[in-house]
C-alpha cells in the first residue's frame, strides 16, 4: 500500500501509536476499561457478577462450593426416591427409600411386636392388652375387651354369661371375676372351641372369685 501526502509530523504521531499499542501486547492482550462488562451476565441464584471499582468483573456463587461445607437449599427432588417415604442410605452410602421399616425397627418377644403398614408408616403394639384395672358391673351378656380387668357377674333378673375374648394372641391377659348375685347363673364361657382349666365354661356361685390367664391357647384358673 502506497501513503501519499501525509504530513511528516502526522506520520510521526502514527508511529508512536502503533509503537505503544505494540508494547502492550507483549504480554498478551490487553483489556482496557472500554471493554463492554455488559457482555458477562450472571444467573440467579447461581452465578454472580460484581463490578468493581478498577473496572474489572469478579463472579462468586452464593455460596462455597467445598467438599467440607454444609451445603443448603430451600429444596430438592431426588427422582430414584418413592413418594412419602423416609430414607436412608444403602451400603454404598446411597440415598434410598426404605421400603420397609420392619428392617430398621425391630420390636421384642413377647414385649413390642412392630408391623409393616405397606404405605412406609409401622405399627407398634403389645403382645397382650394393659391392665388397666378397671372394674365394672354385667347385669345382662357381655363379651370382654382386651382392656377390662375385673368384672362383677350379677345374676340378678337373668342368667349373666361373660364371653372370653380369644386367648389366641393374648398370652399373658388376665382377667378376675366375681359372681355378686346368683338368683339367676353367673356363667363364664370360652370362645368357640378354648378352654377355662380344661373346661368349655365354668359356672360361678353366690361370692365365688376368679382369676383366669390366658396361655395363647385357652385360659387357667391361677
């Protein structure tokens, strides 16, 4: 290319321009603060852009990304999880879904029998009922709960049976029975098929007391 009729002072002027635009590549590109920082953008929540004074761009995030740090979010959804499930980690010390609570909660013989409810809730119950030591007057045919204690029979316009609730999953329930009036029987009979002391039912007189326990197949007299 051919220059022609530029000023000798202009084209000194030139030369020391391109001369100081030269020094500032030696060490790679020089960013002047005419760069547009409009062009860097941050995200929310995620990435931060900080313009400082000197015109350069500082990016954080809003919180420290470290092996060691507690880490917290308002939220989050694991996709391999079942809803409404707790959780626990497997042997690889992966996050799971515990399917079956049974396997972490386990009840004791004769104590805490733990069932499984199938919808990742349990349910915690007694081998046999609490005594409540509660007593109460029958005047007319009753069957017992697991939670009644003493019962008076009361013959007084009619024959009085007291019906044994099943000894079957009740090891251990016992139950005292008194008979307070005999005008009429006071009668004490097993479900279905189980025994009292070997016997289908017992017939009670006048001030006659018993104390019955079940052994999870019939009950006995103690």
């Amino acid at each position: 290319m051919t220059v022609k009729n530029i000023p000798r002072g202009d084209l000194v002027g030139l030369s020391r321009t391109l001369k100081a635009w030269l020094e500032s590549l030696k060490d790679g590109v020089n960013v002047s603060t005419d760069f547009d920082r409009d062009d860097i953008y941050g995200t929310t929540d995620q990435i931060i852009r900080t313009l400082t004074a000197g015109g350069s761009i500082t990016l954080s995030t809003p919180q420290n990304i470290d092996t060691d740090a507690d880490v917290e979010f308002d939220s989050i959804v694991l996709g391999d999880l079942t809803a409404l499930r707790l959780i626990g980690t497997d042997g690889t010390k992966k996050i799971i879904s515990i399917a079956d609570l049974t396997s972490w909660i386990t009840g004791t013989t004769n104590q805490i029998i733990v069932t499984d409810d199938g919808d990742g809730s349990i349910t915690l119950s007694l081998s046999s009922g609490i005594d409540t030591g509660s007593i109460a007057t029958k005047t007319a045919n009753y069957t017992t709960l697991i939670t009644d204690s003493t019962i008076l029979i009361a013959g007084t316009s009619n024959t009085v049976t007291v019906n044994l609730l099943t000894a079957v999953g009740n090891e251990g329930k016992k139950y005292n029975l008194k008979c307070i009036d005999d005008t009429f029987a006071c009668d004490v009979d097993g479900a279905g098929t189980e025994t009292i002391d070997g016997e289908l039912t017992m017939d009670l007189i006048l001030h006659e007391t018993i104390t019955i326990q079940s052994d999870n197949v019939g009950w006995w007299v103690i």
